[in-house]
C-alpha cells in the first residue's frame, strides 16, 4: 500500500497539526505524573516540562489557526483548537499548580479534546479512503465511545475519592473493555477494505489501552508504569479521530 501524503497544499497544517499533537501528549503525560505523584524534585521537573509543551502547543496551535484562515481550509477545526488552548491557558492560570477537582477534570479533558481534535485535523490533511467509506458511520461511533469512557476514567481520576471495595473502578473496566472491542472490529472492517496495516495499528493500540488499564487497576506499579493508562488512552483516541476523519 502506497503511503499516505497530505495534499501539497496541507503539508503545512499537517505538520503544524502533528507538532501540537505530539506537545499535547507531552503535556498529558507531565500532567498525569504531577496528579498521581507527592510534591519534590521530579514533580517540579514534571511540571516545568508540562508549562514548556503546553507553551510550545500553544503556539503549534496559533500559527495553525493562521495558516488555516490564510489558506482558508480546515478553519472550523483549527478554530476549535484554539478555543481549546485559550481555554486551558485561562483555566491554568486561575486556578494555579493545585486545581480543585472540577478544575483538575476540565484540564485533564480539554487537554485530551485538544489531542484528537489535532489528530483529526491531521487526518482531515491526508489522503482519503473511499474503500472504507462504508464504515464511516461505525468509526464516529466508537470514536464516541472511546471519548465517553476517557471522560468517565477522567472523573474518576480527579473527582471521585475511591476507597475499596468500591464497584465503580469495575464498571470503568466494563466499559473500557467495550470500547477496546469496538475499536479492534473497526481495525478488522479496516483491514478488510485494504488497509491492513491502519487496521492492524488500531488493534494493536486498542489492546495496548485494555492491558494499560486492566494493570493498572490489578497491579500496584509504579508511577511510571501508571502513566501507560492515559497515554494510551489519548493516543487510541488519537488513532480513532484521525482514522475517523479520513473516512468521515
């Protein structure tokens, strides 16, 4: 299969697209060491990077939206982006290195939202696939439910205090495992339009997500460890919105 390339035209916003998606993991990622760790050194060091990526998004994200209204494509999109970034940029700065929980999941969501929302951009920049046309209303779908059990392990992580033997933690597990299903089948319907090796990543991240959670919730791993859980989880939505937006 002939690699994908963008059109001549959003090479550009493809790169942009892909350097604020790649800043945007980074950021999740010091976020999430920052929450799960106690205050010292690498906290500080963790949070220092978290400020550097979430300033270099910041700006991946405005010379996107500049690029987008020069070239007048992909506007809607990249102006969500950048509502997305004013938002956290306002919402980190009032409520400071120690957000109360409401403040914590809103950062935490909108940070995971800006993530697909430049990997579906990216996508929207690439080579379409008519042959899989047919599975675009089934990618949307569990292009949702991923983003819906994100969120749900989002409000767990930073809003609900669980003290065993609680349930709730299982029924996240239930329905990650759900969804893992249904992003696998959609790297089956994939695979089975011709595009075997986009198929067979999907199947691969959505696995990796499922054992990420499934240790995390079994095993008591270190911090480090720990951090597979919602990294994988934001790169299987981005996997799933750029999947999507190829289709769509």
């Amino acid at each position: 299969m002939r690699a994908p390339s963008p059109e001549k035209r959003l090479v550009a916003g493809a790169a942009l697209a892909a350097a604020g998606w790649a800043l945007m993991l980074a950021v999740l990622g010091a976020s999430a060491y920052i929450r799960m760790s106690a205050p010292g050194a690498d906290v500080e060091l963790a949070r220092g990077l978290h400020r550097a990526s979430a300033s270099l998004a910041g700006l991946a994200v405005l010379l996107l939206a500049a690029w987008a209204l020069w070239r007048r494509r992909l506007v809607a999109g990249t102006l969500g982006a950048l509502a997305l970034i004013v938002f956290l940029a306002v919402l980190g700065r009032a409520t400071g290195s120690a957000p109360p929980p409401s403040a914590a999941l809103g950062n935490l969501a909108g940070g995971l939202a800006l993530a697909t929302l430049l990997a579906w951009i990216f996508g929207r920049a690439m080579e379409r696939w008519p042959a899989a046309a047919s599975a675009r209303r089934f990618a949307l779908a569990v292009l949702a439910a991923t983003a819906a059990q994100a969120a749900f392990g989002g409000w767990l992580a930073t809003c609900v205090p669980v003290e065993p033997p609680s349930l709730v933690p299982w029924v996240h597990a239930a329905t990650g495992v759900a969804a893992a299903a249904l992003a696998a089948w959609l790297g089956v319907r994939l695979a089975r339009a011709g595009l075997a090796r986009s198929g067979a990543a999907l199947i691969v991240l959505a696995a990796l997500a499922l054992a990420a959670g499934a240790t995390s919730l079994l095993l008591d791993l270190p911090i480090l460890a720990l951090l597979a859980h919602p990294l994988a989880t934001a790169l299987l939505l981005s996997a799933l919105a750029q999947l999507a937006a190829r289709i769509a």
